[in-house]
C-alpha cells in the first residue's frame, strides 16, 4: 500500500505513470524525510519472497502505514485535476 501510494502522489506531481520502485525514490527525496524508514520497510518487504501471503501485520507498522496513507492523502488533495 505504501509504495502504492508513494507512486499515486509521483503520478499526480509529474503527471506520468511510474513504477512503484520510482515512486519509492521520489518520495524518499521529496516527502518529509520521516517516511524514508516506512518507505524502506517496505520495498524490502515487497523483495521477500519467502513472507507468507496471509502473514500477520505488524501493529506498529499498519499504525505508520494508515498515518503515511493519511500524510498522502492530504498531499494529493493540494493537486487541481481537471475533470
């Protein structure tokens, strides 16, 4: 979700498409550098391929995830769209 989301605000900044390894470094050189730890978590986590599908989530990291969720939320919504 997280590398999802990073990708969606590059989108919208740049307007292009990007690949979620893109968004990923954009948002750790333009977004407050306090993500750069949630961002890292988790690319190295989308590497593992050995974590199984229906792990468990980490309390203190979903917590992050729906804060950093927020944080582009309230980013995105400073972008006009044309309709």
């Amino acid at each position: 979700m997280v590398l999802n989301y990073a990708r969606m605000l590059q989108d919208l900044h740049e307007g292009r498409i990007s690949s979620k390894l893109e968004g990923a470094e954009w948002a750790k050189q333009i977004l407050d550098p306090h993500w750069k730890s949630l961002i890292d978590f988790c690319w190295q986590e989308r590497q593992d391929t050995e974590i199984p599908i229906h792990q468990s989530a980490i309390p203190e990291k979903f917590a992050e995830v729906l804060r950093f969720v927020s944080y582009v939320m309230e980013a995105a919504a400073k972008y006009k769209v044309d309709e």
